[in-house]
C-alpha cells in the first residue's frame, strides 16, 4: 500500500486499513513513521523560524540585540527537524516497548512488531494536524489515541476493552511516577 494510500486509509477507514497491513514488517512503520516526522518537522520548523524571527524583531524594537540573532532563525528548521525525527523514532522504539510490556501482559502475543505498528500507524492524526497551534495537538492527540487502541485491538487480535487498559497503563504509570516525583521535589 503506498503512502498516500496509507493516510488515506488511517483517516478513513482505520479497521481495514490496520488489517490490510496486519503482515507489514516493521521496516515499513518505521519508513512511513519517518516520512511523517520529516514533513512535521519541516511544517514545525517553519512555523519556528517564523515565529523566532517575529519576536525577535519585536524585542528588538525595544532592545538592541546583536546582527546574528536574526539568522537564527533559518538555522532552527534543520534543527527542528533533526529533533522531531530522532525524538520521534526513538520514543516509538522506547514507547513501543513500554506499551507491548501492557499488551502482552494483558494478552496480545502478536509480538512487538505489531505494537510498533499500531503506534507509527496510529500517530497519524498527529503527524498531520499536531503542528497546528493549539487546536491540532488536541485533536490529533484524541484521534491519534483512538487509532492507538484500534491498532492493537486489531494487530493483536485482542478485546477492545484488552487494547484500551493495555495502552491507559503504558500512559498513565509514567504520568502518575512524574506526579509523584514533582509533589515529593
């Protein structure tokens, strides 16, 4: 399925989709992961640099700041990418880890391939909307937790009731622990 047909398939059409790629090897995740994290990071980037550059001159009406601090700008784009694709990359291994430990221990033993997937798969919504100010983490973060729990409902051949306490533990142990740590700091 080619990439196009990938996204089109996620935002539409999730549980066909997530079965016709049932036997996509990881290799393809991580490439249509990586795409994604390129285009987000170059939007973002964008954004970034754009952003910097106002407030920059903004401040700058006010206060003198040295010539360079205007070519920074351009600069953050490849550096924002770099951040978003290796960020990226790194937490799907390391989330994808964390979430498979849930999914076996509740019953999923399709392997972690199919946990990766369900994750690079699922983050679509993300991927696309997530550069948005304000309102496109939101959104692409709720869509992208529902296509979280489709994915392993149906890679894992699992109970939907399995897939979401499975990917509520992987989320929220961590966030409880980081609670913890700030009240007891």
């Amino acid at each position: 399925m080619s990439f196009g047909g990938k996204v089109k398939g996620f935002l539409g059409s999730p549980i066909a989709t997530f079965g016709a790629l049932k036997q996509d090897t990881l290799g393809g995740a991580v490439k249509y992961a990586l795409i994604w994290l390129l285009i987000f990071g170059a939007i973002f980037g964008i954004i970034f640099a754009v952003a910097f550059g106002l407030i920059a001159g903004i401040i700058g009406m006010f206060v003198r700041i040295p010539g360079w601090v205007y070519g920074l700008g351009p600069v953050l784009i490849p550096v924002t990418i770099g951040f978003a694709v290796v960020g990226g990359i790194v937490g799907l291994f390391v989330g994808g880890a964390w979430t498979h430990l849930w999914v076996y221990l509740l019953g999923g033993r399709q392997g972690y391939t199919q946990t990766f997937k369900a994750l690079a798969y699922g983050a679509t919504p993300s991927y696309a909307l997530g550069w948005i100010p304000y309102v496109g983490g939101l959104v692409g973060g709720i869509w992208a937790l529902v296509l979280h729990i489709i994915g392993l409902r149906q890679l894992h051949d699992i109970t939907t009731g399995r897939a979401v306490g499975a990917y509520l533990l992987a989320m929220f142990i961590p966030l409880v622990i980081l609670i913890i740590i700030a009240v007891a700091g």
